[in-house]
C-alpha cells in the first residue's frame, strides 16, 4: 500500500558550532527545554500531523541518536508498516560513501523511499525548535497543484542577507533563489523544509548524482536546478515560533524563551500539540525548604536545595544548598555543590560544579558570553570559569578559564 | 523450549485490602491508587518483578478496574510486552451466576488451567497495598535454599492503628507469625497486640506445582483464603519459610497511613531508600517539564511533571499536571493528577483526588489526624 507523504529527516549535522556540546553527539541530539532532545520537535510534528513512516539520514557520532530513537515509541512511530528507521550510509556492491551533502543523503536512500512509493516527500531538519503542522504544508502544495514547495518565515530585512532568500510572486510561486545575498530582493527565508513530488524529488536527485560538479545540497543545487527548469516552485509561509539552535547562544536563548511562552511563542504546554520524548523514569523533581526557585523549568529526578532563578533544570539535576543558578541550561544528571555560582550559561549532561566555583556571569556591558562546559566535565572546588569559556576537559580546584 | 528468563512467574492481586480505603478505591481499586507524585501503587510490585526478570505476570482484578486497566495497557512501560508470557489481565470470569473473586483461592482457582500450562517452577504472589522496591531473586534464592515450599516476606513493625482498631473481618485480613529457625510455626489472624511484631508483607514464593495442588484441594473443599484456610492449618505438614525484609516499605492501611506515607517521601533519606534500588516505571503522560512562574514560592515539596505553580505550596505533594494559582496557598496537601487551586485558595491537610478544582478564595482546612478528602472531579 502506498503512503500519501513520507518524511525524510537530516540528521547527520555535526553542529560544529556547539563545540563541546557535540563532540560526542550529533546535533539532534543535542538536550532542549528540560526533558527534550532537539529531534523530539520534527519527531514530535511528524507524528501530530499524521504522517508515520520517517527516515532518519543519520552520519556524525549517531550512537547517542540511535539508542535515544531506539524503536520509535515514544513517538507512537513502532509500526507494523511504516515507522522510523535510522539510516546510516551503507555499503553496496558497487562501493561505499558518505554521505557528500543533503541531497546525496537522501539519493543514498532512494531504495527506502520507493519501499513506500508516497506521493509526497517531505524533507526536515533536524536542529531547529519549531512546531508545525505539516499536513497544512501539504494540504497548500496540494491546492497549488506543486512540485517543490519550501516552508519560509518573514525575517526582518536587516536580517534577511544571513539567510536562504525566496523571492515569490503574489500567488506564492518562487521566481528566484537568493544564498545569503547582499542585497536581498526578499525578506522569505528558507527554513530547510521541503515537500517534493515523489517523481521531481527521484528525477532531480537522480541527475544531481551524475554532475561531478555539484556539492549535492538542497539549498545550492537542487533547488536553482528546478529554478532553472521553471519548475512549479511555491513558497509556503509559516508564522509560528522557529528557531535554528545551531549556535551557543542560539541554544540558551531558545532554552529561555521557553520560560516565556506567553511573549516568545514556544509553548511547550500545548495539549493539542504535544512534544513526546523518552522518558527519563525518574521520581518527582523534590524542592527542599530553604530552596528558592522562581520563574523556572524543572522536571523529574531533579533535588534542589538551593537557588534557582529563571533557568532550565533537566532530569536529575542536583542543586546542594547554598548553590545559586540563574539564567542557567542545566542538562541531566549534572550536580552543583554547595556555595557554587552558576549564571548565563549552559552546562551539558553529567557536569559536576565543585564547592564554591563559579561558571559564567551576567552580562555586563559588551560582554555576554555563555560559558559552556561539555558533558561529564568536572569542575574544582573554587574554580573560576569565565563568561566566554567553552570548557571541555576537567578544570582544577582553584583553577581559571577564561 | 524456549527458556525463561527467570524460574519463576508472577501473580499480582490489585484488589486486596480494597475496603481499607473507600475514599480512594471508590473509583478504583488499591493497585490503581496514585502514589508518590506520579506512580500508581501497582507500580512498585510490578517493577520490581519485571527488573528481577519476572516477566510472566497475572494480575487478578476483581472489581473497579477500568483505571487499572488503563494505567497497565499492553504493558509496555514495565518491559512486559513479551511473545512468551508478559502481561495477563484476569478478570473474574462470568459463569452462569457472574461472580467476583472472594479470597485469594477463588481467583487462584480460576487461574488453575493457565498454571498447569505454564513452564517456571516457581510462583511468586503479592498484593499492591504496599510500595517497596522489592529483591524477588533473592527471596527466591533464599527459598531454594532453605527447601520451603512456601516462603512467606515479613518486616518487623508495628500493626497500625488503623488496622488494629478494625473488629471485625470486614475489610481483610492480614497476619503475623510466630518464626523458630526460619519456620513459621504459627500464624495469627488480625492480632491486635501492639509492639514490633513479625508483620507479613503478604508476598509469598510458593512451587507452582504445590500452588496447583493446594488451591485444587482448597477450592472444592469451599475455602476462601490462602493464608487462614489453607497454610495456617499446614504448618506442621509443610516446611513454610519466613524471609525477613529489611528494606524501605510504604504500606497503606487507611486513608491517614497513604497520607503519611506519601508525606515521608519528603524526607530526603525515605524517598533514596524507596527509589534508589531498581528503578520504578509508571505509565507515561508525555507531560512537560514543571514551570514555576515569578510569585512561586515552594518549600519542602515533591513535584511531578506538567505543574505550573505561581501560588505558594509549603510540604505537599504534587501530582502531574497540578496548577497552583498566583496568590493561592497549599500546605499539608496531597493534590492528585491535574487538580487546579485558583487564585486566593487557602487549602491545608487536603487530599484532592484527580481534577479536583478549589475555586478562588476558598479555605479548607482539614487537621493532621484527619486530613479532608475531596473526591474526583468535583468543584469546591
């Protein structure tokens, strides 16, 4: 039986420029929000707008992913027919690759994608905080009657140089492609989501493959090879909350907008729009007298006895008494001990914040670093660790980074 | 033969000691009970048989089970989606007159036909009255060991007031012992002596082909009870082993014992000694992490997921999907999955039952003897 709109998600990222964050990690894989992983949101999508049957196109550090996607179950996605496979590039009899870009990862998998022979495929990312339906996706490149629609948000035209520039007419179809212009025609950026006609995607996926010359990505070959053919190309615009965390501070700042959901538009309390995760199966989260906690996110597992202020606790997180966090992400299992300061920044999973050191400090004047210290780190007792310092090796007691 | 991971199955009784609390089972049944922030008391026997590698389990419900029913699924949250064995749901089943279950043997003896079937050569039963994180490989090990055919799990402990003070039979029974060497000599049937006593913890770890055998006999000659017809009156015949716990329990005799018992877990040290052993699995809710928003003010709190709390909350216990309003105050509570306290409420030694909604302004105010019960979905 064939399916209306398979997804395909770009897993792959190496999400170079979260530094300590994914050394050992693929950036979808990369914790969010308290209990989530960045993956849980196109998952999480996919799932809510009905579509069961994701490829995961998979390449840098994939272990993490692999065993967090496991069978797909908590995203209802274990299914007889259909569900979502991991898939990594593979070997075949007439030779073995990487995968060369997006489009080559999924001309690699061209074989998966014919299994379900869909009429629709939808291409995803998998590093952006974005909730969105993509049945309404689909349903606009239906009524278009399209072959290629892009998914594109409003950015102010300051910012618009920095981005992927669709340039529409007034019924939406796609006349130009700009690459982080200098002077943009548009203020439509790409957001990397596609849906193509099963038959373009395989025919220009397929030519792609023979030009020696192409980088094989979406953004820089594809799409102007269908600009080129007058291919009927339209822009879907999309006006809800998105945001690439591929950055340092990208990351911490979506991680506080989710404090704010009334202002900031990520509202992770949504019962019509689910976000589903694996489970940490830990107990409540325990709050002790003599605790402050305010203006928050902690989930379970966690102990605090301390001070919390405006910041995202993740499972398991320990906060002696005594320890002040503000404008912290704090990611599973770390520990921070009595007399510690941790302001403005982002600690990864497994951290340990000795006795009385201190990681990062509010902003001041020019300077608003977020200090970032990778998984497992530990911290010495009186340690310093400055604003802008991205930490990836245990640090001393006493010791300073900066 | 496809082998079995652990030489022994499981039997669960999720109704047993029901009418010790008429609040919280009128909805539902003891196993179905919310626990702990975000469990069901079903939940600590069942983990703690499917981490042992027990994965072949029957739970024998007998009346209000639709919650129970729902909370356990296909199982899948205790790993106990299994080809060979997993989980089983026996309900009572409906002969020409229907029939619940009466005591452990009815139920067992409707049973009988699956137990002959079935490959472990060992049968390891329990209720869920009581939260513990439970070693069944052990006790198992140490009924090997001692050549039982019965082995009984005790805890030396008080017999609460609450069941002390029943007179009559009404509600179950439970009992204690008399042990020499290991043995149980003698069982007393609801004892009311106070001081530490052998109290049993009514798990029991029994050869499944005696089980069979025994409840066989015990069925056609009328008898109701395992415990007082049928080993009390064999204990000079049969070798019936005491095995001594000396871990964490939480066992609920009333509705002041599930209130204290949840309020202990706010100890730091009683919540390490319930949880820190083998991990404990609930259903999930797929809920968000907790939010607390400028104004909140908590002190000495358990808190599940999917809460927002604005209010103050001082030593309660906070189930999923709680919402405390600005300007509310909670104190001494137990409130249940998605109970909301409007803005101005004042509540104290409250137990909320699921989606209970303190309108704004309200007080109640129940006292630490006594704490108020508000039943499911009502307004006050």
């Amino acid at each position: 039986m064939a399916k209306e709109m398979i997804a395909m998600l770009l897993a792959g990222g190496q999400g170079s420029r979260l530094y300590a964050l994914t050394q050992r990690l693929a950036k979808p894989a990369v914790p969010f929000g308290g209990k989530y992983r960045i993956i849980d949101f196109p998952l999480s999508n996919c799932v809510n707008s009905g579509i069961d049957t994701v490829g995961i196109l998979t390449q840098y550090q994939p272990l993490v992913l692999n065993e967090y996607i496991g069978n797909g179950q908590p995203w209802d996605l274990d299914r007889l027919y259909g569900g979502v496979h991991v898939l990594p590039p593979y070997q075949r009899a007439t030779g073995s690759d990487w995968y060369k870009g997006t489009a080559n990862a999924i001309y690699q998998n061209l074989d998966f994608i014919e299994r379900y022979d869909p009429k629709y495929v939808i291409i995803l990312s998998g590093d952006q905080i974005c909730k969105q339906d993509y049945s309404d996706f689909l349903k606009f490149h239906k009524e278009k009657n399209a072959e290629f629609s892009v998914a594109v948000m409003e950015v102010p035209w300051e910012e618009a140089p920095r981005f992927g520039l669709m340039v529409a007419d007034e019924d939406d179809r796609i006349t130009e492609f700009q690459e982080k212009p200098k002077n943009p025609k548009s203020n439509l950026a790409s957001m990397g989501i596609y849906i193509f006609n099963w038959d373009i995607l395989k025919k220009y996926l397929t030519e792609d493959e023979l030009d020696p010359q192409s980088e094989n990505d979406f953004g820089n070959n594809i799409i102007p090879n269908l600009l080129r053919d007058n291919r009927k190309m339209y822009a879907y615009h999309f006006s809800g909350y998105w945001k690439d965390v591929g950055t340092i501070s990208s990351l911490w700042e979506a991680n506080m907008e989710v404090l704010d959901p009334e202002h900031s538009g990520i509202n992770l309390f949504d019962e019509n729009w689910k976000i589903y995760s694996r489970n940490s199966g830990m107990t409540g989260h325990k709050i002790n007298a003599g605790a402050v906690v305010e203006d928050s996110m902690i989930t379970d597992g966690c102990r605090v006895a301390g001070t919390v202020k405006h910041s995202v606790l993740f499972a398991g997180v320990k906060v002696e008494a005594g320890a002040v966090i503000e404008d912290a992400v704090i990611m599973g299992g770390s520990e921070i001990k009595a007399g510690a300061i941790v302001k403005h920044c982002i600690l990864a999973e497994n951290v340990v914040i000795g006795e009385n050191a201190v990681v990062g400090a509010m902003p001041e004047g020019e300077e608003c670093g977020v200090a970032t210290v990778g998984p497992g780190v530990v911290i010495g007792e009186n340690a310093k660790i400055g604003p802008n310092a991205m930490v990836d090796k245990n640090v001393k007691g006493g010791g300073e980074q900066w | 033969m496809v082998k079995s991971k652990s030489s022994a199955l499981g039997i669960i009784f999720p109704n047993h000691y029901d009418p010790l609390v008429p609040e919280l089972v009128n909805v539902r049944m003891m196993a179905s009970i919310p626990f702990a922030s975000r469990y069901r008391m079903i939940d600590f026997i069942l983990s703690s048989m499917s981490n042992c590698g027990i994965d072949n389990i029957s739970v024998m419900v007998n009346n209000n089970y639709h919650s129970l029913m729902d909370h356990l699924g296909s199982g899948r949250e205790w790993d106990l989606v299994r080809k060979n064995g997993g989980l089983n749901i026996f309900p009572p089943y409906s002969e020409r007159a229907s029939k619940r279950y009466n005591g452990r043997i009815s139920a067992l003896a409707s049973l009988l036909g699956f137990l002959r079937e079935q490959k472990e050569p060992y049968v390891v039963m329990a209720d869920s009255s009581i939260a513990v994180n439970f070693d069944f490989n052990d006790m198992i090990r140490h009924h090997i060991e001692t050549g039982a055919d019965v082995s009984i799990a005790y805890k030396e402990e008080e017999i609460p007031e609450s069941l002390r003070r029943t007179l009559d039979h009404s509600k179950g029974f439970y009992y204690t012992f008399n042990i020499q060497d290991g043995r149980i000599t003698k069982i007393y049937v609801n004892p009311t002596e106070k001081g530490v006593q052998n109290f049993s913890m009514n798990i029991y770890v029994i050869d499944r082909e005696l089980l069979i055998d025994m409840v066989n006999t015990a069925f056609v000659r009328g008898q109701e009870h395992f415990n007082r017809d049928v080993l009390l009156t064999q204990l000079s015949k049969l070798n019936v082993q005491a095995y001594k716990y000396e871990g964490y329990m939480a066992r609920i005799s009333g509705i002041k014992s599930y209130f204290d018992e949840n309020m202990k877990l706010l100890d730091d040290y009683n919540l390490d000694a319930l949880f820190s052993g083998a991990p404990i699995y609930t259903k999930i809710r797929d809920d968000n992490p907790t939010r607390y928003i400028d104004g909140a003010k908590v002190s000495n709190v358990m808190v599940a997921d999917g809460c927002v709390i604005e209010g103050e909350v001082e030593n309660s216990i906070l189930f999923r999907g709680v919402q405390i309003a600005k300007g509310a105050k909670v104190k001494n509570c137990i409130l249940m999955q998605d109970t909301v306290v409007e803005s101005g409420a004042s509540i104290e030694y409250l137990i909320a039952d699921k989606n209970v909604k303190v309108s704004a302004g309200k007080e109640m105010k129940g006292a630490d003897t006594f704490p108020l019960f508000i039943a499911k979905n009502h307004t006050v």
